[in-house]
C-alpha cells in the first residue's frame, strides 16, 4: 500500500531509501536483515501478524492476501508473480506410481521439482530423494541417498525415488498441534505455511522423511523464480515453518503434470486421478503388481511402485 | 487488599538477602541474560545455527523438555504422603517441592518455546482464537497438560501460604480436591509427555509401550535425586528445619525407582538386540555405534556406569544413611538419567532417518548456551520462591494490617 509502484527500475539510493522506510516501518533497527516474519510495510506486517487459517478466510480475505503475498515477493526476490488459489475439482482424487524398473536415477525429477516449487537453493531442499539401492536388497537402510548421478545407472544397483506420499490417513496431519496441514478433497495433503508453528512435530511423525524445515529464510535468484504459484503450493516460503510435495498442485488442479513427471526421461513415472476409471494409474493399479512403502503402518499412501 | 500485601511482601522478602544471596542471584541472572543474547541470535537468525537439520529435527531443547517434565512430575512424590498420608515431616517441606514443580514446568514450557521455527505464532495455539487440534495431537494435549499443571501448583501453594500468612487456618475442603486432581495430574504430564515420542510408528526405537513407564520410573528416581540435594542445600544455606525422614523415605522412592527403571533398560535392551531387526537400528547407533557414526555412545555408557553405581550405592543400607554417598549417589543418579532420557532418548530416534540415512547431531554452542540460560532462569526462579516460601512457613512474614502496627 505505502509501496511506490515502479520502483524496480530505480537506482541504489531509492532502494536504500526503501530499506530505511521500512526499518522504520517496523519500529526495528534491524533493517539491514530480513525480519523473521518477513514484514513489509507496517500495515501489511500487522495483516501477516494476524491472518487467519486459510480455511477460516471468507473469499475476500483469501484475494487481499494473496495480493500481500505478491507484493511481499516483489519487494523481497525482485520478482512480480501471480499467486492463486485454484481449488480441487470435483471428482478427482490424485495418486502416484512409479515404474521401478525404468527408474535410471537420472535426477531430472528432482531438478524439475527444485525449480518448478521454488525450493531454496541455499538450503538445498529437495521434496524428492531418489535412492541408490543393491539388486537384491530392499533394507532402506542400506540405501545411498548421495550417489553421483552421472555415472547412473550402475551395475548391480536400481533406483527408488522417494516423495510425499500423500498418505489418506496422513500421521503428519495428526500430529500437527494446530491444524496448520490437513488433506484436500482431492487428495493432497497441504501446508498453510503462514499458520505453522514450527515445531517440526509433523517431521517426526512422517515415516517417509518427506517433509522439510526451513532452517534458514530460503534464497532464489530472482531469474530462477517460478512466477505461477498456489497459496498451498509453491509461493515463496518464511523462515521457519515446515513444507513438503504438494503434487504440484499449482499445476496439477489446471489439469497439467506434476514437474516430476514431465522431466522424467524415461517414462517411469505415471500421475492421474484414481477416480477415473479411465486413467492410466488405474491402469496400473489394475494390471500391475504394485507395492507401497511401509504399508504395515497403516497409512495409506497414495503412492505405488511397480515393475514391468 | 490483603492478596497485594501478600504479593508485596513476598516479593520484598525475595529481594532481602545477605551478600552471598545476592551473589547467587547474580551469577544466575548474568547467565540468564547471556542465554537470552544467544536466543536473540537464534531468533533473527533462524534454526539454521543450532546442530539440527532435516534428518534430526529435534535436539538438546527437546531433550532437556522431555527430563524436565520428569522432574516437575516427581512433586508429587511429596504431594502424596504430605496431604494423602498426613505425614508432617514432609508437609513441612511440600511447599518446597511444589516450588521446584512450579520451576521444571516453566522450564520444560520455555524448552518448547526456543525450539520452535515461529514463536511469533504461539497464538495459533490458542483455542478460538487459533485452533488447537485438541484431541487429536499429542503436542496439543501436552500443551493443555502442562499449562494445567503450572496453574495447579500455583494455585494450591498460593492459597496455602496466603492462609499461612494471614494466620488463618487453611480449608481443607478447599485444597484436598485441587490436591487429588494435581496428584492424577502429575502422572499425566509425563505420560503424555511419553506418548508424545511412543505416538510414532515411523521412529521404531520410541514406539513402545515401555516408553511410558519408563518415563515415569526414570522421573521417580531423578526427582527425587534433585530434591534430596535441592533439601540439603536448604538445610545448610537457612535455619528452615528438614526432618531427616523426609530425606529417608525419598532415598527410598528413589532406590526403587532407580532399579526398576535399570530393569526397563535391560528389557528394552533384550528385546531390541535379541533379534536385531530393522527396529534394533537405533538403539545399535546409541549403544554401539552404527556405520561408523558413534558419538552418542560413551554417553550413554557414562550414564549407565552413573545409574548403576547410584543404584548400588543406594541398595547399601549404611551408604544410604550416609549424607556424603547419598548425595553422591542422587548426583549420579541425576546427570545419569538427563543423558539416557534426553539426548539418549531424543536423538536416537532420528539415527537413522525412516530413509535409512545416518546422520549425526551435536548441538552448537548457541543450543547450548540459550539452554543454560533457561536452566539459570529455573533455578533463580526456585530460588526466589523457595526464599518467600521458607520465610512465611516459618512465620517470619505474617500480616499486620496498619492498626496493628500502630498499636506496637
């Protein structure tokens, strides 16, 4: 609101002008750092201070954050990017499967997923960990997560990537101490990353290591963001507050593919929705052997494996 | 009118004190304020300059919470034979305890408090006004449970000592029933406490049954240990008088405690490496090292070799009597279970991650000053309250409205 518009192609003295404004605005002298709570001006910092759960915000509510959330990335990457809240479409409910046997370890997954969530590059958060595993052996403990992806695939070895599972008895939401994840009708299970507490409890309760802590205020070189993003998606992200895959679902609710599976070379990886009796993961499920990892715990992935 | 009195002179005899009270009050306020420094470095800096990571997301904060809330729980092995049994040798010193209580949960809620990523939200906690996934998280029942308990053993200390202090005779119809209810209450903090780490099926090594007994007998040995040491101190430090049978039956609860919690350990032990399973992964990282990672395991021999010299001591009956290797013992005893049920049993948990990733944990400098800080809070604070506490039980501090003040 108290931002000048245009101020992108200002010079040195206006951004310094700007920082000060806004070390003032704050009431702090520690201007020079990003605060904790990533505030702006001082109207848009009481507004982060104090809004609501996502799913306690009426549809006016929702707008004028998602604007804040624009306006705040603009003034901390450079970037001018569109943040929407495209909902679940009726009758779909996404799942996952991944052809083991064409998995080579590539890693384009994981890069794909790194620029197209806009996950820290500092931090080196990845919501995919693809897993060098012995022929013969299934022991995850005897798994080599830092193997050198140039030299793949290697003899004697075959590759299990790993992800947010998208449990449908999710131990994470359970755990959370103040709803800050929940599971969407279509399936996904979220993070309202300005409700998050930070307590990491949902990491300990996660038997799939798929979900990450932003131990540091996450860094993205402003020609490196990925513009078009989802409240429960892959907006920017504070300090301090817990995220995970999310399906893509910036992508996946205007009917695209996950990143993950768009990069993959070589066709292991198949998403769609379960409740199409049409649809290729159906395909799967029906006339593949499928397994899921950790199945005795008892919660449900929507996530399977195969192998032709 | 007569409350604020009350507040007003207890606060004044807290601040009244010879140089050496003083002195003490100030070592720990110094510590306390460099700690704070440290807390606002973690704070504008973010979690990134503790030893944790994604692999092992919990720490020595949480470590120091899950003993703390053990410490605090172990009040009640006062509250009970003092208002339950009538035994006024430990009446007298009840108060003391519940001091001590008042202290632990403070601690263990400031503990939480350092950990998380955004403390700036702690009002998401609130109910109606955030949402607490009450009852369906255990964190949300251990947040309600120990803010209760806090309330619980203000309230009864403060209505005891007022009644004291205005020289009225304390209605027992009044406290017995906050007393009953703090006693089950007690037990819960540290249950939930433990159901909180056995509630997760993806960490094998906390996902036991055991895990809630455990708790509770490695608190009813180290409780104990820190106020037979916490009695003696005030024995030499006041002239406020502790009968030596409070300090014979709580060597007692001690000595039994301390060896059923040895016989938790060993079971755990046998059932985890009798096999070896993919379970057994954890406990092989603490005990033995596991892929060449190592660094908790003379830790947790040290504090094997501790409890097991305390419990010897205290199953000798002379070495019991004696003040010297009793308090050697409840030393021991203490140090031994705030390594085999904090670090011990926090980081564990996380080596390896449900990945199978061996990942190791040492805590920074930061992590380790910002908890001094909060333990040097804790203890001022038990200090100052065990001052104003003494002072009215022994009737030192009483109520003088102004008429009769003049008519002195």
């Amino acid at each position: 609101m108290s931002k000048d518009p245009g101020s992108d192609d200002r010079g040195k003295f206006d951004k310094a002008r700007r920082n000060f404004l806004r070390g003032l605005g704050m009431g702090t002298a520690a201007a020079a750092a990003q605060p904790a709570w990533g505030g702006d001006t001082l109207s848009d910092t009481f507004a982060d201070f104090f809004q609501k759960h996502y799913q306690r915000m009426t549809s006016e509510e929702i707008t004028e954050t998602l604007e804040r959330i624009e306006r705040k990335a603009e003034s901390r990457y450079g970037v001018e990017i569109s943040c929407e809240n495209t909902p679940p479409q009726p009758g779909v409910v996404f799942g996952y499967a991944i052809n083991i046997s064409r998995c080579k370890g590539y890693r384009d997954c994981v890069d794909a997923c790194v620029q197209e969530n806009n996950l820290g590059r500092d931090s080196q958060v990845q919501y995919i960990r693809v897993l060098q595993m012995d022929k013969g052996d299934s022991n995850l403990e005897h798994s080599e997560h830092y193997y050198d992806p140039e030299t793949v695939p290697v003899e004697g070895k075959y590759y299990l990537p790993v992800q947010c599972m998208q449990c449908d008895d999710p131990p994470c939401v359970k755990a959370c101490p103040v709803d800050a994840t929940w599971m969407e009708p279509d399936g996904i299970v979220v993070v309202d990353y300005d409700w998050c507490i930070g307590c990491r409890y949902c990491m300990t309760a996660c038997p799939y290591w798929a979900r990450h802590f932003n131990w540091t205020t996450p860094e993205i070189p402003a020609e490196e963001m990925n513009t078009d993003t989802h409240f429960l998606g892959n907006r920017p992200r504070p300090r301090g507050v817990v995220e995970k895959c999310h399906f893509c679902i910036q992508r996946t609710r205007k009917g695209r593919q996950p990143a993950c599976m768009e990069a993959c070379p070589t066709g292991a990886r198949i998403f769609g929705n379960l409740l199409d009796p049409d649809s290729e993961i159906r395909y799967v499920l029906q006339n593949k052997q499928v397994f899921r990892l950790k199945e005795d715990l008892g919660t449900e992935p929507k996530f399977w494996y195969f192998s032709d | 009118m007569g409350v604020i009195r009350f507040i007003f002179d207890g606060v004044r005899e807290m601040l009244r004190g010879p140089r050496e009270y003083w002195a003490w009050l100030l070592f720990l306020s110094v510590v306390v304020v460099f700690g704070s420094w440290q807390y606002w470095v973690q704070f504008s800096n973010g979690l990134v300059v503790t030893g944790m990571s994604d692999q092992v997301s919990w720490g020595f904060y949480i470590a120091n919470f899950a003993f703390l809330v053990g410490i605090a729980a172990a009040a009640v092995l006062l509250v009970i034979p003092a208002y339950i049994f009538h035994r006024k040798d430990i009446k007298d010193v009840v108060l003391v305890g519940e001091g001590m209580a008042v202290a632990a949960v403070t601690m263990a809620i400031l503990f939480v408090i350092v950990d998380l990523g955004r403390p700036d939200r702690l009002w998401h906690m609130i109910p109606v006004i955030g949402s607490l996934n009450f009852p369906i998280s255990l964190l949300a029942w251990d947040v309600l449970v120990l803010s209760g308990y806090l309330l619980l053993n203000l309230a009864i200390p403060f209505y005891l000592l007022y009644s004291r202090y205005r020289g009225r005779e304390a209605n027992f119809r009044i406290y017995f029933p906050i007393v009953v209810i703090s006693m089950f209450w007690a037990i819960s903090i540290h249950t939930v406490t433990a159901f909180l780490f056995s509630a997760n099926p993806a960490r094998p090594f906390w996902h036991t049954a055991l895990l809630g007994p455990r708790f509770i007998a490695s608190a009813f040995a180290s409780g104990p240990a820190l106020i037979i040491i916490t009695l003696e101190i005030v024995r030499k430090v006041s002239t406020y008088k502790v009968s030596q049978s409070v300090i014979s039956t709580l060597a007692l609860i001690m000595t039994v405690a301390l060896q059923i919690n040895l016989f938790f350990v060993g079971a755990e032990l046998f059932t985890d490496f009798y096999n070896e399973g993919a379970h057994a992964a954890s406990i092989h990282y603490l005990f033995l090292g596991l892929g060449g990672f190592d660094s908790l395991q003379p830790w947790i021999w040290f504090a094997l070799t501790l409890n097991i010299i305390a419990v010897i001591i205290l199953m000798i009956h002379p070495l019991r009597k004696n003040v010297l290797t009793l308090n050697i013992a409840c030393v021991l005893a203490f140090i031994g279970i705030w390594i085999e049920k904090g670090m011990g049993l926090v980081i564990p948990g996380f080596v390896p991650t449900p990945l199978g990733e061996i990942f190791e944990y040492v805590p920074t400098s930061v992590e380790l000053s910002v908890s001094a800080g909060i333990w040097a809070f804790g203890v001022l604070m038990f200090t100052v309250l065990a001052k104003a506490v003494i002072a009215i039980e022994q009737g030192r501090l009483r109520y003088r409205d102004k008429k009769s003040e003049i008519s002195q």
